[in-house]
C-alpha cells in the first residue's frame, strides 16, 4: 500500500471536480466519498442534492477563523492510498478505516477534537484520494511534518493487520517515482515509459565507464538528450538539465529534468565522485581506455567481479557501497552491449539493481575502479555476438554478476536496507534468465567433448572429484553438467594446469551447498581461473585428449583482499 503526498494547492473546488469527474481516460468510474471528518459531509457523487460546491465550502470554512492576510495560501492538503496490484479488493468501509488513520497518523485529524476537515474519495477499486484543509477547527495551524513519512509508516500497520502486500520501508534514497500527470501524458502519446524515466536510464548509460565532464555530456548529446547546463558567474559548471525532443509542455517547449530529480545519484556532483578517484589515497585512480574486443572486455568483466564479490563480503561499509553502486554500471554496459537473445532480461537486472546501487551508506569512490574499468571495456568493446567467444564470455561474466548481485542483496539485508535488498534480489533472478541462453550453446559444446573423452580420463576426472570434493562428488556426477566439467579439467591439465589446485581453489573460494548446478558454476570458475577460452567449440579435439601432461605449472591464485568469503548463495544455472 503506497501512500503518496502531493503537492500543496490552493483550491479545493478543483480538486474536488477532478476527484468527481471521469478522469483523463474515462477511468474514474462512480466516484463518490467513503470517510470525512465528521461522517456527515455532502456526498456529490451518490448524492443528487450536494454539489462539489457544498463539499467544498464545508471543508473550507476553518479558512474564516483566520483573517484573510493570515490564511495560508496553500491551504489544500492531497493524499493518495494506493493498493498493491495483488491486493484483493477493499470494501468502503475498509478505505474509510485507512482514511481515517492516515489523517490521525499524519497529524491532519489527530485524535484531539480539533483537527483539520477532510475527506477521503474512491473513485476506482484500488486506491483513494483524501483532501484536507491546511487549518484546524481552532484555527491553528496542523502538524504535519514529515506526513509522508508518518503515512509510510502507517501503510505498513495496515498491510500488516490486513494480510495485504507488503511493501519494503523506504529510506529516502529512491528515484523519485513519476507523476500521475507524467504517466498519462505518456500514455497519450503512446509511450512505455514516461519522460523522466527514459532520461533517468539514457544519463545513467551516459555516466557508465565515463572519465570526465566532457565525455559524460557528450554522449548525453549523442543519446539525442537536450542538455542545459548551469554555471557560475566564475564560469565553474554546477548542474546540468536534460528533456527529451519531443516532451513539450503546454506552451510547446521541451520539459527540463534536473539531474538530481532523475535520481540522488545522478546530479553533477554525486556524478563527478565516480571520475575523482579516492581522496584519501592521494593518487591518481583513474580509469583508462584500453583496446579491447567484446570477448576480453567480458573476461575482464568476470574477474573485476569475483574480486568485488570478497570486497562486499568482508570489505568496510563504504568500499562495499562503492563497488555495489559500480556494478550498477557494469550492468548497464553489459545490458547495452550484448546480443540481442540476452539484452531484455540484462536490462530488466540493470533496472531493478538500480534501486539497489544506493543507500544512506556513503560510498568511498576510486577503490572500485576495477569495477569502473570493465563497465568501460564493455562499452568500448563493443556489441557482442550471441555465439562463439563472445557468446560464451556473456555467459561466464553473467555467471559471476550474479555471485556479486547476490551477495549485494544480502549485504543490504544484514544492513536493514529492505528495498535494496528486494531490487538485489529481483536483479539477480533477471540475471537466472538471462544466463540459460547465453550458456546453452558454450555448456552444450563442452558437453560434447566431455561425453568424447576416452574412459580411462573420465574415470581419473572421476577420482579427482571424489578426492576434492567428497561431500559434493556424487552430486556433481549425476548432473548433465559433469561432462562439460570433465572437458574443462582436461583442458586445464593439457594447458599445465594442475587440475587439484584448480579445483580446490574454486571450492575454498565459496561455499558451492546451495548450486543448483554445482558443475556449471565449477566450469566458469576453472575456465576464468586458468585463462581458458568461454567457448571450446573451435579447439581441437587434442586439446582434451587422453593423454596425461607430465610437466606442470603452478596455478596462480587470484590475490584476495581479506578472509575468504563463506556467502549463502552461488549462481548456478536457474537450470
């Protein structure tokens, strides 16, 4: 249950025709009131005597206990309950309830005898709309500070008490949600999506991997956003304002959307943190452009994120922040650039981690870099293919963001942030579907050359698995992703690998208990950790052949920043 405070105005009347007519749409269907201050107020819309005009007088009349230079001149207080989509259909008397202790909770009619007139009207099945009179029956003037927050806090009383959806607590760190004039403008223009929110994602693409000013607007200009920029009279740049083309107000020019009214994160200085490096190190943490195709950019992508999956475990409170809000860009980037079998559920995670990516934990910038830079090698790489390497390196780089979205979330919920860590959450499950077409053909292709492999390499594979990973072994070999296993570690050995410290490397890692598919998760680390090609398609076939290298290298062990993670999840395939 969402309730939404709106803005002061200074007519009742108004409101009260738009409360009682048919809506933009014809969607207001039999408005009429189910609650007021005194139970007895004119009803315009069942009532064929009372008038809007009678409603409004009514409610108005507090206004002359006050001398008419001391009335207020925003004196109409608006507030609308919104149910949850799943929430099954309240009765009038159930709205008139939660009118009643919303107005109480807010301080507009507390419990004292002398509170604000007010009335709450339905006019569709799911929501209400309550007005009110900024004046008391006393003529002082109501307390109602931080109302929004009050009736935030009340919804979740009676969500609780109603069996209804509960809605995750906010923290004043979300988007700001768009209007009901801003989604039924688009809707009438036929638009999915309003103004603000595509801007809020081209800016927030636009910040992805970027190093400076310069090159943040510059593609804010070549994404074809209008763009105002603020500055002091020294000529220092402060803000910036973008608008669509095609977004016109009433008089036909462009609609300007602050930054920061896009998003907390998004205004120019919050922005700028992400280029400036760590103050505190005194050196220089910047980003560079590296050449890169999409196949090594996704590699990279891989790496930078197991290494950050360690930092958000074990790492302090604001590196943690740093390298949560970082894999929001990499999520952007690899949404933008993928192919297109994997772009919609990848943008789909990009989306919903974006309410994940910020919280009241300051984020320290600079040491997230790593992070920073493959969300930079990504967009400059390219667009990938959906076969072959860059395919299969899709694949291997959703597999570890889900390590790191995952572990995210859970870091949000150990800090009490709700609504993070659901977004987390529900990032990670895009990223589940997202990850069984990119992996298809790269696991399908290993298998393959796992079930080719003569018996006497599998059966050593086998004894290797069992010597291990005792506790998993029998699990691992039941499953159709042990051949594509199998091919890897043969592959590592015929590389000079040896296959024991590959794998006890990758258990000691992370826990693997709660896999689905404890072989595929084992496949992408091994093939990440000994540089092995994603895809194994175009090797030769003696590259898994049966024969045992006799002359090894050492394995070396990625450096891990502090102790060991033990997560709760691994990101097996949603398979």
């Amino acid at each position: 249950m969402i309730p939404q405070i709106h803005k002061q105005g200074s007519r009742t009347l108004g409101l009260l025709y738009y409360l009682y007519g048919k809506g933009t749409h014809e969607e207001h269907i039999d408005p009429h009131l189910v609650a007021s201050f005194d139970g007895m107020s004119p009803d315009p819309g069942r009532d064929m005597t009372a008038t809007k005009e009678d409603l409004a007088q009514l409610l108005n009349q507090p206004l002359h206990l006050l001398a008419a230079d001391q009335r207020p001149d925003k004196h109409v207080w608006h507030c609308s309950v919104r149910a949850a989509p799943d929430d099954p259909t309240l009765s009038d008397e159930q709205w008139a309830d939660i009118a009643r202790r919303i107005v109480a909770a807010t301080g507009i009619d507390p419990d004292d005898g002398a509170g604000c007139r007010w009335a709450a009207v339905r006019h569709a099945d799911d929501h209400i709309h309550i007005v009110a009179t900024l004046v008391r029956e006393d003529g002082r003037r109501p307390d109602h500070h931080r109302s929004g927050k009050r009736a935030q806090a009340e919804a979740r009383l009676i969500e609780k008490e109603l069996g209804l959806h509960q809605v995750a607590p906010g923290d004043g760190t979300a988007a700001q949600r768009p209007t009901s004039a801003e989604r039924h403008k688009a809707k009438r223009q036929g638009r999915e999506r309003t103004a603000r929110e595509t801007l809020r994602e081209t800016v927030r693409r636009a910040v992805t991997g970027a190093l400076s000013d310069e090159e943040f607007f510059a593609r804010l200009a070549a994404a074809g956003l209008l763009i105002r920029k603020r500055t002091a009279p020294s000529g220092d740049l402060l803000g910036y304002k973008v608008a669509l083309h095609d977004d016109l107000n009433k008089d036909g020019e462009p609609v300007f959307y602050p930054g920061a009214r896009l998003a907390p994160d998004l205004s120019l200085p919050r922005i700028r943190e992400r280029w400036s490096g760590d103050p505190a190190s005194g050196q220089d943490d910047t980003v560079v452009t590296r050449p890169s195709t999409p196949a090594a950019a996704r590699r990279t992508t891989a790496s930078a994120a197991w290494q950050a999956v360690l930092v958000v475990e074990h790492g302090d409170d604001a590196l943690a922040a740093a390298h949560i809000a970082a894999a929001g860009e990499v999520l952007d980037a690899l949404a933008t650039t993928s192919a297109a079998h994997t772009r919609r559920e990848l943008r789909n995670a990009a989306t919903a981690f974006e309410r994940a990516s910020r919280s009241h934990v300051r984020a320290v910038r600079g040491h997230d870099q790593a992070l920073r830079q493959a969300a930079r090698d990504l967009v400059h790489g390219g667009n990938a293919l959906g076969r072959g390497e860059d395919g299969a390196s899709t694949a291997m780089a959703i597999d570890m963001l889900y390590f790191l979205i995952t572990v995210a979330a859970h870091w949000h919920a150990r800090k009490g942030h709700a609504q993070q860590a659901e977004a987390a959450a529900r990032a990670a499950e895009h990223l589940r579907a997202a990850y069984q077409p990119a992996a298809a053909q790269p696991l399908g292709a290993l298998y393959a050359r796992g079930r080719r492999l003569s018996r006497p390499v599998i059966q050593r594979q086998t004894a290797l698995l069992r010597d291990i990973l005792p506790s998993l072994a029998e699990q691992i070999l039941a499953e159709p992703g042990w051949y594509a296993l199998a091919a890897t570690i043969t592959e590592a050995e015929a590389a000079g690998h040896d296959p024991a410290l590959l794998l006890s490397d990758a258990v000691e890692r992370r826990e693997l208990d709660t896999a689905d598919q404890v072989s595929d998760v084992l496949v992408w680390r091994l093939r990440r950790t000994a540089d092995l090609p994603a895809d194994a398609s175009a090797l030769p076939e003696t590259s898994t052949a049966g024969a045992r290298t006799t002359t090894r290298r050492p394995t070396t062990r990625p450096s891990t920043p502090g102790r060991r993670p033990n997560g709760q999840e691994t990101p097996g395939k949603a398979r």
